[in-house]
C-alpha cells in the first residue's frame, strides 16, 4: 500500500468510528433517559465500549495524523433529510442507520490494516443490529406516550349508522382540535365494532391524533388502535396490557383517589376520573365532584404529571369548574355529539384548556 493509500484508509477508518461511537451514544442516551430500560442502555454501552477497544488497536497517532476534518469535502454535502427529525424515533432510526454502516465500512476497509479488529468489529456489527433493533421496536410505544403527555381533549364516539357517517364524525372530530378519540359503543356486533376500529386507527395515524377502544383488548389488538380503555370491573390492567403488549396504551376507569393510585401503580397509562357530573350519556348513582378532581390533581400533577382527564357531564357551561380544581384534560361525548356544530364545539373545549 502507498503512503498515500494508507493514509485515506485510515481517514475512512477514523472517520467512520467517530460516527458509529457518536450513533451508538445517540442510541444508549434514548434508551437510558428516554425509556429508563437499564438493560438495552447497558446493552448499547457494551457494544460502544467494545467498538472502542477494537479501535484503539489502530495506533492512535496515525489516526490522528490522517484526520483531517477541514479538508473534508463530505462536509460540505448536507442532504435536507439530516437535518429534519421531528420525532425521537426519527432521531434514533437515523443514529441506528449510521451506525451500522459505519460499522461496516470499519470492518472493510480494516481487513487491511488489522484483521482481528475487523472480526471484532464484525461481532459487534450484529450486536449492534440486535440491540437497535430492540430500540426501534420500542419506539411506538414512545410516540404514543408522547402524545397522550400533550393530549388535552378526549372524545368519546358511537359506531354511528355506517362506515361514511362514522369516518366524518373522527374527522371532525380530528379538525376540531380532539386530541384522542374512544370508540365506545355496547350496541353494535363485532364485526362492526372491528371496522370502525381500523378505520378510527387510520384515521388518527394520518393527523396525528390517538385512537381508543373503549373495553375491548381483543379488538384495539386486531384493529391496531393506540390502546384500550377499561373501567374497574372490565378486564384487569394486567390482562390488557398481556394482549396488547408494552407499545399500546391502556388507561383505567377511577373514582376515588385510591383507585388512581393503584391505576399508576397497575401500568395504566392513564386514568379517567368521575362521573364528575350528572350527564346525557350515562347515568350513576354517585358523583365523585370536583373535590376528587381537586385531590387527583395535586396527586397527579407530582406524580410525573400522570395524565388523567375528567369525565362526566362536562360541557363549555361547567369547564372553569373542572380547570379550578386543577384538571386541564377532559373526556366529553355530549358536550360534542349534542352541538349543532361539533367540530366547533370541540375547537372552544380545546381552546380554553389550552389556555
Ligand atoms: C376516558 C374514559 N374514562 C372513563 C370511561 C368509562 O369507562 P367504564 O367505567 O368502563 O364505563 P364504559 O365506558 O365501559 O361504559 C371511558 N369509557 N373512557
Ligand atoms: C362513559 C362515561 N363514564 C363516565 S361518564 C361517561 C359518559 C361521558 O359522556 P358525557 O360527556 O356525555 O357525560
Ligand atoms: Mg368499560
């Protein structure tokens, strides 16, 4: 190999480790922080550390001698989609990218140079795809707890008469400013239960929104919804979550700040808590008023602000009640479904929460 050769197999070489440690770093950070799964960021630290060792088998100074960061003419090439990433998961499938082919341009170009650190690398090649893989895998669940964390407005809808009828009202449901959508409807069969399903999911997925199925596991699963929504006497937090796995949401019926306790403690993701009011959708015995808002609220707001939307009898007439006791999410089918304008009933809802 000429002096020069040498020297640009070592540029790629010192380039190329820069890059897959700066992506495997990326990876561990999200898997530390952003997950708190101590296993899969001990897993990436490993793999970093080994990449490491397997580079410091090259001599540092030569390394060192044939950077030449300035003289890059790579620098200079900047595609759009680098510097757009809207989400954590678009930041950790790019670093996963990165990382893998550099990976494999180490390993290439160092069969020339030190053989045995190209077998290392190898190994850690494959390492490296499993463990971002398993990242990867995590990352719906993230997008889903993301945006429930910035979710003011949940709308509860019926299966309406038909299919048209139905994609209208999730729409406008959407372009109201609704933040999650529940299908909830005891009358309807299955069969229409399961198309609503997967229209309502293709729906949200296209604007962005989150959408529910109120009680059913089985069908959320199926229809790939964002989660399900069971009350105390329905499936157990640990039964849904066994059917729909840890990427979906599950949020819990509470009526009593017991009960919201335990709801956190169970795994639900989020809570509803009520019936705050006599309203037009379902009628109770009890109400739970705003004094449970009120203890909820201080509870959950230390409690990493745990989400939970009041429910029951909510309407524009009795809202400054419910954000006075410290609620700023909502659950509401009538406030919605009854108005003559339901998109802009929504809109109002939503605007004065987010105030
Ligand atoms: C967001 C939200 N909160 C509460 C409920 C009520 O659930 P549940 O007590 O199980 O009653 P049904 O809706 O099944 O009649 C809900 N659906 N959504
Ligand atoms: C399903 C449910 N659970 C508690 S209150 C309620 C109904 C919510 O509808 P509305 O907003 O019309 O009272
Ligand atoms: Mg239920």
């Amino acid at each position: 190999m000429t002096d020069e050769s040498l020297r640009a197999t070592y540029r790629i070489l010192d380039a190329s480790a820069n890059r897959a440690l700066e992506g495997l770093r990326t990876m561990e950070e999200f898997a530390r922080f952003g997950l708190n799964d101590g296993d899969l960021s001990g897993q990436l630290k490993s793999i970093r550390h080994a990449v490491t060792a397997a580079i410091e088998r090259l001599p540092r100074e030569l390394r060192l001698s044939a950077r030449d960061t300035p003289g890059d003419v790579g620098t200079l090439i900047g595609e759009a989609s680098e510097y757009h990433r809207a989400t954590a998961s678009d930041v950790v499938a790019a670093a996963a990218s990165r990382t893998a082919q550099s990976l494999r341009v180490i390993e290439e170009y160092g069969k020339m140079i030190d053989p045995v650190m190209a077998t290392e690398i190898e190994r850690n090649r494959y390492r490296c795809y499993t463990a971002a893989s398993q990242l990867e895998l995590r990352m719906p669940a993230q997008r889903r707890r993301e945006r429930l964390m910035t979710s003011l407005l949940y709308v509860l809808t019926d299966a309406g008469p038909d299919e048209p009828t139905f994609q209208a009202t999730v729409t406008e449901l959407y372009q109201g400013g609704a933040d999650v959508v529940q299908l909830r409807d005891h009358k309807v069969d299955d069969r229409t239960l399961i198309a609503r399903a997967m229209q309502g999911t293709q729906i949200a997925a296209q604007v962005g929104g989150l959408f529910i199925v109120n009680d059913r596991a089985d069908i959320a699963l199926a229809a790939g919804a964002d989660g399900v929504h069971v009350g105390q006497d329905e499936l157990p937090v640990s039964v849904a979550r066994r059917i729909l796995g840890p990427n979906r949401l599950i949020g819990l019926s509470t009526h009593s700040i017991q009960q919201a306790r335990e709801a956190r403690s169970s795994g639900a993701d989020y809570i509803g808590c009520g019936p705050v009011f006599s309203g037009r959708t379902k009628s109770f015995d009890d109400y739970v008023g705003t004094d449970l808002l009120r203890e909820v609220s201080k509870w959950s707001l230390g409690a990493d602000r745990y989400p939970a939307f009041a429910i029951g009898g909510i309407e524009a007439s009795n809202l400054d009640q419910v954000i006075e006791a410290g609620f700023r999410r909502i659950a509401v089918t009538g406030a919605v479904r009854d108005a003559a304008d339901p998109a802009a009933a929504a809109r109002e809802l939503k605007q004065r929460l987010a105030r």
